[in-house]
C-alpha cells in the first residue's frame, strides 16, 4: 500500500492522546435518518475544547516530539481550528508554539488563538503564503513544523476517529468525511478498512475548492472564492495523502453553498447542535445524493462547530426564506387611508405574521394616487406563501414574489 501511515500508527495515536483529547459521542439520528432515508449515526467532534477534530492530529504530532524538539518549539500555519489545536496543546505540553496566520483571518480567531498562548504571526494574503513563512521560520530557528495535514502522525491522529465510530457502531456501511487537504479521510479511511475491510468511505468537498476531485478525476475546475466551508477550502491534494485517497476512497461528493447552507442549518433545527461549514459537509452530500445512501447505515463526522454567530444567523433567515416559512411580497396599492389596515386585518385572519412593511410612493410607474408596498411575513409552509399570494391577487393588488431582494412574479 501507498500509505505511509498504518493501522499501528493509528493505534499508537490513539494511546497517546487518550485522556487529554475528549471520545466524544456517537449518536444515532433518527431525525437526519427519517430526513434522508438512511440509517444516520454522528460523531460530534464539536464537543472537542477547541471544537473541532484538530486536537486529534496536534496533540498526536506534539506528543511525538523529541525533549529537544519540545524545547525549541514548533510552528504551525492555519486560519483557524490547527492553529487553536495546536496553541492549545502546546501549552498543556509546554511547547512553545507560533502560529502563522493570513492577514485577512478574522480577529476572532487570531484572539482565540492567542488565548491559548501561541505567538501569532500574520503573513500574506492566503493559506500558501502562510504556509511558506511558516517553513521559513521552521528552517531558520529549527522549529519543528507541525502540517494542517501532509503528515504521518496527524493523519494518524485524525484516525482515531474511525477507530471510535467503529467501536461504538460496528456494522457502519458508510462513512462520509469532509475533505480538504486530506488528512482526516486519509486516517481514518487507513482505521475504517483495517477493523471494517467492506466499509465504503467517501468523501464530501466544498464545489468551490474540488482539489481532490480534480486530481482523482484529472479535471481542471476551477478552484477558489468565498465558501461557507473554509476549513476544506484547500487548493491543492495532499502529497502524503493523495495516494491514501486514491486507494482506499470510494469517491467524493461536490457540495454547492446553498447544500452548505441547508445542512449547517439541518444541523441547528433538528439536532439541535451547531455545525460549521466544513463540519457540514458530510450531511450536505447525503442531501445532495440521498440515493446513495438510502437504506444504508451511515457515519457522519460532525467535524467543527466554529462558525462567525452573524454567518449562522443569516443561514437561519435564509433556510427561511427558501423554505417560504419567511416570504416577500410588492403589492401595488391604492394611496388612501385605511389601505394598510385591511391588508393586515386580510393577513391576520389568514395567519401570517408581519415582520416588515415598506410604502414607496415615488416611484414613476406607480401611478399618482397609488404607492407601492413590499410586506415580509412569516408563514406556515410554501402552501400557506401560496395561498396569501392569491389572495392579495383576488383583491388586485397585483403581488410579486420578492427573492433575495429580487422580484418574481
């Protein structure tokens, strides 16, 4: 096998880190399965102190180190959950640890990470550019360089994961992993296949950054912008995990950001448990290709739960809004007195709640003695949107469906 990590990797890993990284719980789903049509079990790595997986390969890595590796440090590039892994871990091991930062990282992160006492140093504008200062500072000082994931011991480290899931659900058919640089599906694909020889393993990654797609299927899509997923968003195949991947993967799943959307906020309103983009994205391949995994009995990894509290507020009104439980609508009205006071009594009896009303009179082709009224309101389902919908067209008013500050007739 191409690996250059093993089962006794994985094992020794798992020895090591025990009792300082949580075994957090594995939990059937009925509510994902009901949704989905498989049998769902998650693994919530989101329990973890730094809530996400990291803690797993950091501490594996760190761990591993010569005394004198541990007194002259390690350095580490990441823009968010390595860096808090490994700042994290360090300190409890009294390792002295710089973590190299994209300038453009959001300061809660870089915060958080000097909490954790890292010394925190910001370089370039993308993961790359970190990356090759971090190296610089490793040659130039000697510092042990700790990989978000080209690394046998970190991948090792993601393992134990599998080695868990499997303990507690033994007759797993499928696992569904996110995959960014490949560390984590690497691991615990070498766990899965060691304990579970048919398990199928498969990989979930963000649209926007298809490394592993690319170079598993020797296409050239396009690769970068904003994604929900930041944590997979990784340009470019491991070195040491590729081989891995091509191996022991049985494929991967493309998930667009609206799929990112709806399973982060799938993850809020029926497991009642907070997910990131990344952490998302195994159950946004289930919603993506539900036929895969119907009637199968299904791993998800929950692997973080990071997520900016202003990002999962707005994915909450959106999920709304695309399921018409929060709906828009510009009517053209007559501009006299009483007007609005029988749209809302119309509303109310109808059972939709008003969230927001705007008049626009000036507008050149509403007519002079009319105005325009966009009105928001909650309803009950898209049935319910529809039936308002109507009846604002029975009375005249002329509704259109407005969509993302869009109109639709």
């Amino acid at each position: 096998m191409a690996a250059t990590v093993t089962m006794a990797d994985v094992v020794a890993a798992a020895s090591r880190i025990a009792g300082a990284v949580l075994r957090t719980p594995m939990l059937p789903a009925r509510r994902l399965s009901d949704l989905t049509g498989a049998e769902v079990f998650v693994k919530y790595e989101n329990l973890q102190v730094t809530n996400a997986f990291k803690e797993r390969g950091a501490l594996a890595k760190l761990s591993s180190l010569t005394p004198e590796e541990r007194q002259t440090g390690v350095v580490a590039m990441s823009a968010g959950n390595h860096a808090q892994a490994v700042a994290y871990h360090a300190r409890r091991l009294g390792i002295p640890a710089t973590i190299v930062m994209p300038v453009m990282t959001p300061q809660v992160k870089v915060a958080a990470t000097e909490a954790y006492g890292a010394t925190v140093v910001l370089h370039g504008e993308t993961l790359d550019e970190a990356q090759q200062c971090a190296e610089d500072l490793a040659c130039r000082h000697g510092l042990t360089w700790v990989h978000p994931y080209d690394d046998p011991q970190v991948i090792a480290g993601q393992g134990t994961i599998a080695l868990e899931m499997l303990e507690d659900v033994p007759d797993l058919d499928v696992l569904i992993v996110p995959i960014g640089g490949g560390g984590l599906i690497s691991g615990m694909a070498i766990a899965a296949h060691a304990l579970r020889p048919g398990i199928e393993v498969v990989g979930s990654e963000a649209a926007l950054y298809p490394s592993f797609w690319n170079a598993l299927k020797g296409e050239d899509r396009p690769v970068g912008g904003p994604t929900l997923a930041e944590g997979i968003a990784v340009k470019s195949a491991g070195r040491l995990t590729l081989p891995i991947v091509k191996q022991l993967v049985a494929g991967v799943i493309l998930v667009d950001e609206a799929q990112l959307e709806q399973a982060v906020n799938t993850f809020l309103t029926l497991q009642k448990t907070i997910a990131e983009g990344a952490g998302a994205t195994g159950l946004a391949a289930m919603l993506a290709q539900p036929e895969r995994f119907r009637g199968r009995k299904v791993g998800l990894v929950l692997s973080g739960g990071n997520i900016d509290p202003r990002i999962l507020a707005s994915i909450m009104v959106r999920e709304l809004e695309r399921e018409s439980r929060i709906v828009s609508f510009r009517l053209t009205i007559t501009d006299r007195p009483g007007m609005l006071g029988r749209i809302a009594t119309m509303l109310g009896e109808m059972g939709a709640n008003i969230l927001e009303v705007h008049h626009k009179r000036l507008f050149l082709d509403v007519p002079a003695k009319g105005t325009r009224l966009d009105i928001t309101v909650e309803a009950r389902d898209r049935k319910h949107a529809e039936a308002i919908f109507q009846s604002f067209a029975a009375d005249g008013y002329e509704p259109i469906r407005i969509v993302a500050g869009e109109t639709m007739a």
